[in-house]
C-alpha cells in the first residue's frame, strides 16, 4: 500500500479527473480497502477541499466548489497543457494577455524543475495577419459580461462609445442615453467581436462592436428569444458586413462545432463568422470555392469537428478521408 501522502495526493488527482467516482471504484484504483478511502477523504477535507460524499448502494464522492480555493494539483501532463494554453492565451488578442502572462508566471514558479525547463523551451510569438487597421483589444471583463446576459436571455442596457472622437453620438449630444437591447449572440467577424442584439429602442436588429460597450448594471429582466432574419445569426453577421441577401458570398457554404475557444478559431478564419458556445466549445460558418477545399480549411483546426450541415460538406469531409487514409498507406519506392 502507498505512503498516506502519495495515496492522498493519488485519490485528489482521481477526484479532479471526473465529476464523480463510486466509492468501490476508487477503492479498486486505489488498491485499498473502501474504509481507507473514507479515512483519505476526511483527511483531504481537514486540508480544506469539499469532498461531498453521496450515500447508498451507487454512493460515491466528488469534489465540489467551496467559497476558499484550496491547493490544487496537477499531473505532468496538466501541468504542461496548463502553461502551454497560458503561453498561447498572451497571444489571443482577447484582453487577457496581462492576466495569461501573470498566471503563466505564477504556475512556472511552483513547477518541479524538470517540468520548468520542458515549459521553457516553448516560445509563441504572435504574428499578425497584415490588416489595413488594426483589431482593437476588448476587455475580458466585457466579454465575460456579454457571454452572460446572452446565456441568461437578460435584458442589457449599456453605453456605446463612438467609433471616433470625430464621430457624433446620437442627436449631436455629448452624453447619450445607454443602449437598451436583448442580446442574442456573441461572434466574431475578421478579428473582432461583436453582439448581436434587438434594438429595444430603434425595434430592430443591429450588431454592436465589443470593444465599444461598456456594460451597465443591473441587467434587465428576462426575453423571450426571437430569431434572427434568415434563421441563422451566422448568415445575418456576413450580410450585414458584406452586404450580400445573406445566400453566401461563396459558391459552398458550411456550419460546424468546434471543439475549440471562439477567440482562438477566430484568429485564422477571418472570412468566417464565429460564435462562442462555451469556453471550449465555438459555432463557425465559413465559405469556400468547393466543398473538399472547405473540408480541408475547416480541417486545419486541430479539433472534433461536428457537421451541422449541408449534407455536402460531410460528404467532402468523408471523401477526403478515404484520399487521406489511401495516401497514408501508399509505401513510397526507392
């Protein structure tokens, strides 16, 4: 049986893995009796973390959120895709850098030497595409605060900063009355965000740059969500910018999820609409001159891929795998 310390350090590092872990199951990983693991967890709960036990006959444990954060542990593995991700978040131009970089040097800081150096030898630099203006930075703050309200179906009231100090505000004042709008979604076109919103105000649809907003609190109380014109906020967002009826500026035109954050998929589909599901998890829309030059675009992303159509987007995804798979198992001759 192993060193109470190890065993301790062992069963955190399981409880982190999942959201919950029969008793026996943890026993028979752990190589100990089900009574020791009820003495290891009440040990881990002196040390301040919120193992909830659940009873009977299928009655497990998982770790829970508590109002204190207590140490947390990593594997080598987690702790190298931690630093990894952090050294790549100061890159992203979402307004996190700053944060990114302090983290990453708060992790390396507390890493076994042997991890440090491995982390060491991974340097991103950040090139930009050639643009004719640049993409301005946008809070994360911000962001955060818009992905909520959209999630909650909440009411915002915010003020709109112009795009310029040349640019006159609504009725030549200097000070306007906050935007009142039911925010829809939150995506990014050409390297910026932008949320999608009914005009409460105006009764109409209209996109909003982030990095304009300035979120006003309270929020406002909950909407019923109505679609957008056309049905799809990915055709509606290149409509409005391109100026097209929302068809497609493209011969074939595709919708995928993708396992991936939105700010990350954005920074290299900049003919692309992206939305953000969820913080690893992003909707994108993209076009192309055929359906396998698609599927291959789409594929560079190193992500599951799931197609939500057309029918002949994954049938180009699936014919580029059969010439994929026939190329990897050709045996080149002398």
């Amino acid at each position: 049986m192993p060193k109470t310390s190890a065993r301790l350090l062992s069963l955190l590092s399981l409880l982190q893995a999942r959201r919950e872990w029969p008793g026996a199951l943890l026993a028979e990983r752990l190589a100990i009796s089900p009574r020791t693991v009820r003495r290891d967890v009440d040990r881990l709960r002196e040390l301040g973390y919120p193992v909830v036990a659940s009873k009977g006959p299928d009655g497990g444990y998982r770790l829970d959120a508590g109002s204190e954060l207590p140490p947390l542990l990593f594997d080598d593995e987690q702790a190298i895709a931690l630093a990894v991700a952090l050294q790549i978040a100061t890159t992203t131009g979402a307004g996190i850098e700053e944060a990114a970089a302090r983290a990453l040097t708060t992790v390396r800081q507390v890493m076994p030497a042997r991890l440090r150096r491995r982390v060491d030898t991974l340097q991103v630099t950040a090139v930009e595409r050639p643009s004719a203006r640049p993409n301005p930075q946008v809070d994360s703050g911000v962001l955060m605060a818009l992905s909520s309200v959209v999630h909650a179906r909440e009411e915002l009231r915010f003020d709109y900063a112009p795009a310029s100090a040349q640019e006159p505000t609504d009725g030549d004042r200097t000070d306007p009355p906050p935007r009142r709008v039911q925010p829809h979604h939150l995506v990014t076109w050409g390297g910026r965000w932008y949320l999608v919103a009914w005009d409460l105000d105006r009764e109409d649809w209209r996109t909003f740059r982030a990095d304009r907003i300035t979120p006003r609190t309270p929020t406002g109380p909950r909407f019923t969500p109505r679609d957008v014109p056309g049905g799809e906020v990915a055709a509606f967002v290149a409509a409005r910018f391109q100026g097209f009826d929302g068809s497609g500026d493209w011969p074939c035109r595709g919708e995928v999820i993708l396992a991936l954050p939105a700010a990350d998929v954005s920074r290299y589909s900049r003919d692309g609409v992206v939305e953000a599901l969820g913080p690893n998890r992003c909707r994108l829309v993209l076009g192309s001159w055929s359906w396998p030059a698609l599927a291959a675009a789409i594929g560079m992303f190193d992500a599951d891929i799931e197609v939500v159509g057309p029918p002949e987007l994954s049938e180009a995804f699936a014919h580029l795998a059969h010439r994929y798979a026939a190329a990897s198992a050709t045996t080149p001759t002398a």
